[in-house]
C-alpha cells in the first residue's frame, strides 16, 4: 500500500482487523462518503506466481466481485465497491460489529452454542441462501468463519469470494480446470469433494456441517487427517446431532441430518424449503408459503454418489480449520483454493483482532506453502502407516515432519506439536512407554502454552500422559492425571461429550489396576449406560466399556454376570464389527476364561477350540494371539483329564513364541510353566523340576529375584523337590522364599 495509507484517493486504512495467508483486512473511512467500511486486500503476488496463475486470479477476483456486490439482502454482507491499486487487488465492504460463528465457539470455551441460538441462525442463514440461489449465486464455501451474528442478533453470509453464477458453467469448469480446488474440508459436499459440478444444494450439505458443528461442539467428520475427513464425508454416515447433545429438538436433529444426505437430491429442494421446515419446527405454525423450488440440475451435472477415489488434488489438502479445536497453522497456504475467504473477518474497532495465522511468530519469516503442504502430506502419510499397525515407520515419519516443522513454524506451533503427539503415540505401540511419556509430557506442556490448559488438544495430550503411566505400572500417578483431566473435560465440554466418557472409561480401567475394584465396576457400569443413551447400545465405545465392566466383574468373583457380559459384547461386536474382528476374538477369549472359572471346561474347550481355528484363518497360525487361544485350549485340555494332548499342545506353543517372542517373554514363560503343570500331572516330576526352574530363572532376569511370581515359581519348584522326596532342599527353598516375602512385606508401599 503507499505511504498515504490511502487507495485510490478514496478509502483511508486505518486499523489492521484481519490478517490471513491471503492478505489483510481494514478498518477504513470512506472519504467520499464519510462511512466507516471494511477494505479487504489480497496480497500481492510473489515472483513464484507465473503470468498465467496471475491472470486467472485476477479475473478470478473481479468476476466474484461483482457477483458479491449484486447481492442485496439483510443476510448478506454488503459489497460496496472493489478494484485494483498500485497492484493489490481490494475489495471494499460494509464494516459488521459482530463476530463469526468461528469466534463465538471459541469464545464460547468450545461448548456448542445455546440451542435457540442455533435453530435462529439455522433460520436466518437459510432465508439468506434462498435469496442467493434464487440470483443463480452458489457460495461454495460455507463455514463457521464466514458466517457473521451481530450484536443485534442478525445473521450475515460473508466472503462469497469463491461463488459461482450457477448457470455460468464454461466460466466454472474453465477456472476449476486449472487444479485451483475450493473449500475447506470439514465443510465440503461429497460432490464437491468429488471434483463434480455443484449446485445450491452444496451450500446445502455445508450448511449441514455448520449446523452440526454449532450445535454440538464438534463437526461431523472430526478427523485431524485431512483424507479422513474427506472419506467421511463421501462414504460415512454421520452421527445424529441428539447423539452429542441429547437437549437438541428433534425437528433439528432430522433437518441436519436431511441437509447430510450423501446424494443432493435426498436433500431438502432448496434453502425456502429448509427454512419452512426449521419455521414449523421452532413454531408449530404453518409457515408462509416461500417461492417456489428452484429446478434441479439436469441430469448431466447431478454428481455421482460414490466415487472409487478421491481425487488427485485432494492429497495435499491438510485437515482445514474447524470451529472448535482451532488447530492454527502459521500461515494458510497461498492458493485460490481459499477464494477471498481465507481466515479474515470483519470487527469493530473496539472488537479484537481475530486469531488469525500469527506470521510474527515464526522463526524464520513464513515458510513456503509447499513446504508446509508437503510437510502435511508426509504428516498424514504417517498416521496412515499407524493404521496399518506399522508403527516403527510411523515414528520413523513423523520424527522427521516434526523435526522439519519445528525448523520452519516453531517448537509450540500446533502443527509441530501435532506431530510430536503422533511420535509419542507411535513410541507407546511399540513398546517404548517412557520415551512415549517425555514426548507426551512435552506435547502438553506445549499446548499449554499455545493454546490454554483446558483446549481440547492439552488435554488429549495429557491424557495420553496418564494412559502411558499406566502402561510404566504408575497407576496411582495415572489416576491423578485421569482426575485432572476428567475435571477439565466435564468444565470444559460437559459430563456426557464422548471426550469425558472416554477419560471416565480409562479412569475406570485404571482404578482396576490399582485393586480399587469395586470403584472401576461402578464408574464402568456408569460409562456404559451413558454411551449406550448417547451413542448407542452397538457403538464400538459402549461395547469397549462394557468389556470393561466384564473384567470388574470377574475381579469381583462375579463369573456368572462377566460369562453373560462378555457373550453379549461378542455377539454385539460380530454384528458391528465383524466376526474376524480382533475385539469381537478377545470377548470370546475372555468368555472362554469365564467358563473355565465357572467350572464349565467342556464348553470353554470348545469355544477355545472354535477360536484357534478362526484366529489361525485370520491371522495366521504363528499370530500372538492365535498363541493365546492355543494356549487356553491347552489349559482347557488339562482341566478335562487330557494330560498328554494338554501336555504336547503347551510344547508346541512354547517352542513357537520362544522363537518368535523370544525365550524370557512372559507369554514363553506361561508357556513353559503349562509344560510344568502337565508333567507334574502325569507324575514326571523329575522333567517338572527341570521346567519349574527355567521359569524361576527368566522370572528372575526379567523381574527380579524378590518379584512375587519368581518367588510363585520357586515355590512350585519346591513342591517338585518334596514330591521327588529331597525334602532338605525343599524346606531350604521354602526359607528362602519366606525371607524374600518378609523384605518385601518390610518395604513401604
């Protein structure tokens, strides 16, 4: 801008209200007029621009220009002229003292807005669109930040930067044909996603989003994966809204989820429709009649309900920025991609600058944006390898994306902290809890920091914190932090968000581990009843907790009512997830331990029997947990008087995990004590001995000397010594075991 600070002899700057990777927003005076207005600025063009690029953003610019400033309506922000100066491109609007919906769940501590709040701009927005479709205006790209509530309570659409006249279809491919994607993936139609024509029932499906996210405090496909969310939204169904917030009418409840329709034409007709729907919802009343519908595309550029993949220009897409959970990128990437919306907003000059993309805090000046998009695409091509379970290479990804993030956006940028927490979760997977812990302890500390003690993100990552001190055995430590993070979670978001029932799930699991047992069974009970209310009986998370309350049982001795929960958590998770799936095999294990304490070792062999055969087809005959299950048809066996198969299925799993876990494991080591068991059951005593030994020496290197299951093993190998009639060394055995039980006894807790 010249010095003057004044564009065109016209429009004086006067406060920077707005910054984003496109550009700025100001507070300006109108000289001509003498009015106050918002002048909106891109930014100027970078030598890595070529011509082409440049012209196709100009007139990118100038054609959406004009279309804004046509618009006339209450709902809609005023354009009031644009133009070109000393090289900038500017558009120049009504001034709006008010905040976007963005700000007000920020502001909002990340609680859903008030719910008739929620059903009046669900109203106003949807009398704003129908004015604009009725133009032939599609908006494109309608989300939390580009929707304005006054003081006054009126709702305005912003930013129809990237809007298109909707029967301008040469104009639309021509400029879409150049790779120049729009619209922010939390908030985008499978349509649109889809890379197909678009329609008014796009903003539709957008609004949908919007709606879904105000109203519950999360959008409907909450990934941080941009890919993830992008799938969400051709492929999933989404949760009702009632399931988060159980207060929401009903009417509402069926209106976004209509709005949600994968296919366009399973949508309400258009915008008059929706909001005669929302009308009678709110009132009772019959609405007035609104116009008539607008016609639906021919057939040609309806778009097609399922693509087989996304496409091309998808994959660099990072995750976007949701309402709530404000994961703020240093800068937004420079591309048309975000129209004229990118992250401005328009405030008053006394409201505060929005949080916007924070350019003074970078390191070294803003990092190329494709840079950062690469860094994104390497980020997501992490956690795509975590799910495959390869998590060694998972680190090994996100290692180098955090380290090259810390380079160019900062130690505490939540980019960089985003990939520390995929590191950590990555160290945890495999094994390496206290590394896991350091970077975990670290993520938080650094979200604290840059985004408050009790945003979402600090406290996923300190819950993270006490998930891996329980994984070190530092249960009691664990609980302290489940606590905290529970108070937070239930201040924060409310007792029944799925955030607070998770952390209350993992509390439970940790009170078990610490003997407080009949505590874990309540809070689990009381979990599972809550996400079968919210979530649903089926839901994978009420059937992980009522595993849960399973295991208490049994803890309590209650066998009968854990056989009956374990079954039904089986038979449930077949349906939901499967019958090959890992969680509906580890229900029917743990009903086969019930049957076994139960007495019932017929029917618990074989249900072992069953297992091994459908984990050997799945997973394979070497697989961990293919192991399990033979070793619980071993035991089974055994319990049925079938000593010499009990005796040979325990050496054949031994030698197996021996190879393949190594000799000390502790799933070898049961192995070995089961060949003890059989032997002393068929009278061998001699070779019982001889294996009892080899058990007290790897529980002795592994855990130590004084741990109680090597002082168990050594026990049992006395026995063998009395039953061989070296009575002497029995009671020698026996002594020493009992000196190594009163040390530890001695030992303060």
């Amino acid at each position: 801008m010249a010095d003057t600070r004044l564009i065109q002899s016209r429009y004086r700057l006067l406060e920077q209200i707005g910054r984003g990777g496109m550009g700025e927003v100001w507070r300006a005076r109108d000289e001509s007029l003498g009015r106050q207005v918002a002048v909106k600025c891109l930014k100027p063009l970078g030598p890595q621009h070529d011509g082409a690029f440049t012209r196709v953003l100009r007139e990118r610019f100038r054609r959406e220009a004009r279309v804004a400033a046509s618009l006339q309506h209450r709902g809609v922000t005023v354009v009031h002229d644009f133009g070109e100066h000393e090289g900038v491109l500017y558009l120049v609007m009504e001034l709006l003292d008010g905040h976007n919906l963005s700000q007000l769940l920020e502001e909002n501590a990340q609680h859903p807005l008030p719910v008739d709040h929620v059903v009046d701009i669900a109203e106003q927005v949807a009398d704003a669109l129908g004015y604009t479709h009725r133009q032939g205006v599609v908006h494109r790209d309608l989300k939390p930040a580009n929707i304005m509530r006054l003081s006054d309570g009126t709702v305005k659409i912003c930013d129809f930067g990237i809007a298109r006249l909707g029967h301008d279809i040469s104009m639309t491919s021509r400029l879409t044909t150049t790779g120049l994607a729009m619209g922010t993936p939390h908030y985008m139609s499978p349509e649109q996603i889809s890379g197909k024509e678009v329609d008014h029932r796009s903003d539709l499906y957008s609004l949908g989003c919007v709606l879904y996210e105000i109203a519950t405090g999360v959008p409907p496909f909450d990934q941080e994966d941009a890919w993830a969310v992008l799938v969400g939204h051709r492929d999933t169904e989404p949760t009702p809204p009632r399931s988060h917030r159980a207060e929401l009418p009903g009417f509402f409840d069926r209106v976004v989820l209509d709005l949600l329709a994968k296919a366009p034409e399973e949508r309400p007709a258009d915008a008059g429709d929706l909001r005669r729907r929302i009308v009678l919802g709110r009132t009772g009343e019959q609405p007035v009649p609104g116009p008539p519908a607008l016609p639906h595309a021919g057939p040609g550029l309806l778009p097609a309900r399922r693509e087989a993949a996304l496409p091309l220009w998808t994959r660099s897409m990072t995750a976007g920025h949701r309402a709530t959970g404000s994961v703020r990128h240093a800068v937004e990437q420079d591309d048309p991609a975000a129209g004229l919306t990118g992250r401005w907003t328009t405030a008053t000059a006394t409201s505060p600058a929005p949080h916007s993309d924070s350019f003074v805090s970078l390191p070294t000046g803003p990092p190329a944006p494709d840079l950062l998009a690469a860094l994104a695409g390497r980020h997501s091509a992490g956690i795509d390898l975590g799910r495959l379970g390869r998590w060694e290479e998972a680190g090994e990804v996100h290692r180098a994306v955090a380290a090259q993030r810390e380079s160019v956006l900062g130690p505490d940028h939540p980019d960089t902290l985003a990939s520390r927490y995929e590191v950590g979760f990555a160290l945890s997977r495999t094994g390496r809890a206290d590394e896991a812990l350091r970077e975990f302890v670290r993520v938080a500390e650094g979200r604290e920091r840059a985004l408050g003690a009790d945003h979402p993100q600090t406290l996923a990552a300190r819950q993270e914190t006490a998930y891996t001190l329980g994984q070190l055995g530092r249960h009691a430590e664990a609980h302290q932090a489940y606590e905290s993070v529970l108070a937070a979670r239930r201040r924060a978001m409310g007792p029944d968000h799925p955030e607070t029932l998770r952390c209350r799930h993992n509390l439970a699991f940790n009170l078990s581990r610490l003997g407080r047992t009949e505590e874990s069974w309540r809070v689990a009970h009381e979990v599972a009843e809550s996400r079968a209310r919210l979530l649903g009986r089926m839901h994978p998370d009420t059937l992980a907790t009522r595993y849960e309350v399973a295991y208490t049982l049994g803890r309590l001795g209650r066998w009968a009512e854990a056989l009956e929960t374990y079954q039904d958590v089986a038979r449930a998770r077949a349906v939901a997830l499967g019958a090959d799936h890992p969680d509906t095999f580890a229900a029917r294990y743990e009903a086969g331990i019930s049957l076994g304490r139960l007495g019932r070792d017929a029917e618990a062999l074989e249900l072992y029997r069953s297992l091994v055969a459908d984990r050997t087809r799945s997973s394979g005959a070497f697989d961990p947990e293919t192991l399990r299950a033979r070793h619980g048809l071993g035991v089974n066996l055994g319990r049925t008087g079938r000593w010499e198969e009990a005796l040979a299925e325990a050496r054949e799993v031994c030698a197996i995990r021996a190879r393949t876990l190594g000799p000390d494991h502790p799933d070898t080591v049961i192995s070995c004590r089961e060949i003890a068991v059989g032997l002393g059951w068929l009278g061998r005593w001699g070779e019982a001995l001889v294996a009892y030994r080899q058990v007290a020496a790897a529980r002795s290197r592994v855990l130590g000397p004084g741990h109680p299951q090597t002082l168990a093993a050594r026990n049992d190998e006395a026995h063998c010594l009395e039953r061989l009639g070296r009575s002497d060394e029995a009671a020698e055995l026996h002594r020493a075991v009992a000196a190594h039980r009163a040390h530890n006894a001695a030992l303060p807790s």
